[in-house]
C-alpha cells in the first residue's frame, strides 16, 4: 500500500507538470496514459470542470447486453463483499449497464454520474476505464492522479474491451471501478476473463451458419502470411453483407473500398454453384485470384471463405510479371475485353456480361436470373449487341401476353442475327406457355437467337415454364444493385440524366450517401422511383436527403401498409427537420421518445 501511496504522490507531480508544461512534464508515466492525456489535452478537455454527456437513445436490452447479463451477475455475486462497481458500456462508450458490489461506491459514483445513459468517451471526460480503453483497443487501467480530470482522480478503475468475435470489432467495455485507496490489482485479470467470455456468449447467441462461418475461417486464419477473408449472406434487400472477416493479411492486400468489392463479389458467387478459382481486377490494377470455400446450412449457401492471391506470374529469364488479362472470369474466360469495362467497374456486372456474351458467340439459347429491377433486360441486350452489332431485340412480356395486351412477335423476314427476349415466361399458365414455346420454335427457324428472363428461385418440372426452358443452353445470374456499390454512382447520374434531360440536377454528398446506405430491395427500378420523386421535389439544383422519399432511411425487408408508409415518412421529416434531434423530433409528432425508438426500430429507420 506504501507504494502504491508513493507512485501516486509522482502520477500526482507529472500531471501537474503536464497541465502546467505540456507534454514533457509527463516524465516517468506509463505511454498509455501520458498519450492519452494528450489526446484528453488536444480534444480540449477542461482538467478543473467536469461534465458528461447524457444520452436518451440508448437500447438497453441490445444484444450486447443479454450477452453479457449473466457474466455480469456472476461477477457481481462473487464479489458481494468487495466495493467495487461493474459496468458495461455500448460501442459508444455510454453504460448500458451497472451493478454496485458496494452500496457506498455506488454513491461515490453517482456523483461523478457514472451511471447508465452516460458517455464516457475520452475526449469528453479525458483518460479513464472506459473511454481510454476504445483508443488504444486494450485493457487499460487508470487509478487515481492517471485519471486527466480532478473529479475522478478519487477514483481507480481497469477496463477491457468487448469483442464481436466475428467482426472483430470493440462492441463495448467492461469495467470495475472503485475507490483508489482500496484498489487490488487482481481486478485486472477478473476483468479481462469476464470481457472475453462476453465475448464468447456473442459468438453463441449467433446462428449455426455464422459460427460455422467463424471455424472455417479460424482454420484457413491459421495459414502463414495467407490473406483471408470470410463474408456471410446479406439479408434480401440489404445492402451489405451480415458477417464480414478480414485478416491482418488480407488487411495489408486491401484498402476497405476494395475489401467492399471482395465481398459484394462473394455474395454475388453464393448464388452461383460453380466454385472454380476467380480472378478479380480491383480499381488500382491489380489482380487478385479468389479460392472459395462455401459454407453451407440446409442445403443453401449462407457464407464463403476465400484465400486471396495477388497474380504475379513471371516469365522466365525475365524480373518483369506477366499480367493476366481478364477481370472476374474463371479463368477459362481469361481473353474476354468487352467494352463496358471502362463504365462498369463491378465485378459481379462485368462477370454477368462476359458470360452473356460469351452464351450469345456460341449460339446458345440464354436464361438470365435475378432479381426483378436487376437490369436483366439491360444486361442481354448490351451482351447481344457487343456480338452481333445494332440488330433488332424483341422484348416478349409473358404476362401481357397472356392478357392479350401484347402481340409483337419476331419478324421472319429479318436479315442477319436478332434476338428474342422473352420475360416473366414462369408467371403465366399453359396455354400461354405454349402460345410462347411456337413463338420460339418459329424465331428459332428464322435465325433468331433467344433468351429468357426470370427470378432466381427454382422452377419446378412440372410448371408451364419448365417447357419453354428445355429450348435454353445455358443460364447466368444478374447481380442485384446492393451488389454493384462500385457503379452506383454512374447508374445516379444516368438515371438523373434520363429522368431530366434538359436540366442541370446533380445530388449532395449528404443525399449520394443516404442512397449508398440503402439497400434497394427494388432494385435500379426502385432506384428511378425515388430519384424521379426527389427530381419533381427539387426540379434544378442540388438534390438533399430532404428530397429523396422516406423510404431511403429505412432498410425494413417487410411490406408496409400506405399507413405505415406514411408513418415512416412523417418520422424521416420530423428527424429530417430537427436534424436528428429524437426529444424535438417526438414531440412534434406527438409521441413519446419510447415510442419514437420502437417505430424507428419497426421501419428500421437510420442515418437521420
């Protein structure tokens, strides 16, 4: 106890120092915490005035929280004699939950309102157990003097940090405070075992798929120098995949932008059956070849994890690296140069397209998947005419037809190639499928080259469809727009182009951001939709997130009543209005915040 009184008397002396002469009266403390009383200096946090910020919009029943519920009672059971205080904070570093050991700690601590809603961060209250902790991504402990504001120098307190086992990610802290003249070191272990089996629970409270996803990665993780990655399935209509892993390897191999493309890409194969090696061409030039390895539950393809290479291949008696030259192909489609690859920079569009063309130089009849709004007309059309030139394309509408609101059919007369697109053929009866099946035959035996558009789910053998699709060779699968991040900006300034021609409209920073964070359910249909509202809103000029239709901030996969449709909007513009502000925001709409949050929850509402 002499000691630790006399190693506080020298924290005592350096941080007076430090507050009077900066950071060379810092002399003789532990790096972390000198740093850290830089940070709490350079952020402008007042030594002498104390103050913490109170947040209202805090889930206090998080998946966090749960996890770490019976660690927490555990750990608090044990040390029913002990005058501690146990906490745990958000990713945020506001508590989310506290447990006093000690009736009269937790008095002290009220003082200071450590309590559940606060925030701790280091540059509101400078250097203690909980903000510290998020800086350096590292149990920290600070006891007394080492703490930066005079409030809590009374104080000791050891932190350590929450992580997503997955993600790898700092989730939260957990932490022991208590009085400094009472502090035990052993506190520092006690913590640390807790926070990681907070940790584990994470892990356990996920899905079969997910921690399979996990063990698959840990092995191919335990490779040497080997980059690895591991992406789960999106959820439909969400931009994003749920589970993404990076190594340290693969870390150094990617920047984030291009660890993004990697990823949309897997999601893009896990539609796919084939497994064969890719290469992929990432935006600075380089090739990258992807080995995959699928995770699967219940029969579907819910993660994948890939080894990832940076192509070198050198020609011998030469230094110089032979470049390979496609982009996303397998690599018997190595050769393939089509001319979208200076617009398209997705890997999955380009993949897509090459196929469709390659199907088209064969003569092979084409289906195209994919989701609708996908752009699967667009997709065969471009692949056809990259082949065959500016030739005719008949579009046949399926269920129009059935309705008798169609009759275009192909010309018998047409000279040279052409090509007969039928779309939505599993969405009529037989009669019709048959009226479509002599359609084809007959373009068939004019020279016509045919294809098929449809959604991705299976069609059974028995449907009217399942004829028409006997008449096909080969099959490729569009990618979704919340797969296309790469050209979501040029498929905007088209679409503004198309929509108003003849005006000068461009989007904000602020509005280019809210359409990259949705998840587009509807696709570049969708897309059009809410960027022909936010055209009629604001005809010229700069287009703002006020602009753009509510359902933009909210990534809901459900369908919504007009009632709740309307609901939604009137939250996103109350939100919109008070630039965020939830007590402003439900008082204007005459809720309460609680209700407030449980609507934002239900319509999934963020980014306001």
């Amino acid at each position: 106890m002499t000691d630790l009184r006399e190693r506080q008397l020298r924290i005592a002396a350096a941080r007076a120092d430090f507050l009077e002469y900066g950071p060379a009266g810092a002399a003789g403390v532990d790096d972390v915490v000198a740093a850290s009383w830089e940070r709490s200096h350079d952020a402008g946090v007042n030594a002498d005035r104390y103050h913490v910020d109170y947040h209202d919009d805090i889930d206090f029943d998080s998946r966090l929280a749960r996890c770490a519920q019976p660690v927490i009672e555990r750990l608090t059971e044990d040390m029913s004699d002990v005058p501690v205080t146990i906490a745990l904070t958000d990713a945020k570093a506001r508590i989310v939950d506290r447990r006093d050991c000690s009736a009269a700690v937790g008095r002290v601590l009220d003082r200071v309102d450590f309590q559940r809603g606060f925030c701790f961060v280091e540059s509101g209250v400078g250097t203690n157990g909980v903000g510290t902790v998020f800086e350096v991504g590292a149990p920290v402990r600070v006891i007394g003097c080492e703490h930066f504001n005079q409030k809590l120098i009374q104080f000791a307190c050891t932190g350590a940090p929450v992580f997503d086992p997955v993600s790898g990610r700092v989730v939260g802290v957990l932490d022991a405070s208590m009085l400094a003249d009472t502090w035990n070191p052993l506190m520092d272990a006690l913590i640390r075992s807790a926070a990681g089996e907070i940790g584990r629970n994470l892990l356990l409270d996920r899905s079969q798929a997910t921690r399979a996803l996990f063990e698959t990665y840990l092995r191919a993780d335990a490779r040497p120098h080997q980059p690895v990655m591991a992406v789960g399935s999106g959820t439909h209509g969400m931009r994003g995949a749920d589970t993404t892993m990076v190594n340290e390897a693969a870390r150094e191999l990617l920047s984030p932008d291009q660890q993004n493309t990697v990823a949309e890409f897997a999601q893009f194969l896990m539609t796919r059956s084939e497994r064969a090696a890719r290469h992929l061409t990432l935006d600075d030039g380089r090739r990258i070849r992807l080995r995959s390895t699928g995770i699967t539950c219940n029969g579907d393809t819910v993660g994948m994890v890939l080894l990832l290479d940076e192509d070198e291949i050198v020609i011998p008696g030469s230094t110089a690296p032979l470049s390979i030259p496609d982009i996303s192909a397998p690599e018997s489609k190595r050769e393939r140069d089509t001319r979208s690859a200076a617009t398209t920079r997705s890997p999955a569009w380009r993949t897509a397209r090459a196929e469709a063309v390659e199907a088209f130089e064969s003569g092979d009849g084409l289906l195209a998947l994919g989701e609708p709004g996908s752009g699967r007309l667009s997709l065969i059309a471009e692949a056809f005419r990259e082949v065959h030139g500016d030739t005719p394309v008949v579009v046949v509408d399926a269920p129009r037809l059935g309705r008798g609101e169609q009759v275009v059919s192909p010309d018998p007369t047409v000279d040279g190639p052409a090509l007969l697109v039928v779309r939505r053929p599993d969405q009529v009866g037989t009669d019709t499928a048959a009226t479509l099946c002599g359609m084809v035959d007959d373009a068939l035996t004019a020279g016509y080259r045919v294809a098929v558009t449809m959604g991705s789910g299976d069609t059974a053998a028995d449907s009217p469809a399942a004829v028409l699709l006997d008449r096909l060779d080969r099959s490729v699968t569009v990618p979704p727009l919340r797969l296309r991040s790469a050209d979501l900006e040029s498929i905007v300034a088209q679409i503004v182009k198309d929509v108003s021609p003849q005006r000068i409209t461009r989007l904000s920073p602020k509005a280019m951001r809210v359409i990259a964070s949705y998840g587009w359910p509807g696709n570049i249909t969708q897309l059009r939709q809410a960027l022909s509202e936010a055209l009629r809103r604001r005809p010229v000029g700069e287009i703002q997130p006020e602009d753009l239709p509510g359902f933009c901030r909210s990534n809901t996969t459900r369908t919504l009543t007009t009632l709740e449709s309307a609901e939604r909007d009137a939250i996103v513009a109350a939100l919109t209005e008070y630039d965020g502000n939830r007590v402003r925001a439900a008082a204007a709409l005459g809720l309460s915040r609680s209700s407030l949050y449980r609507k934002m929850h239900s319509y999934s509402i963020s980014g306001v």
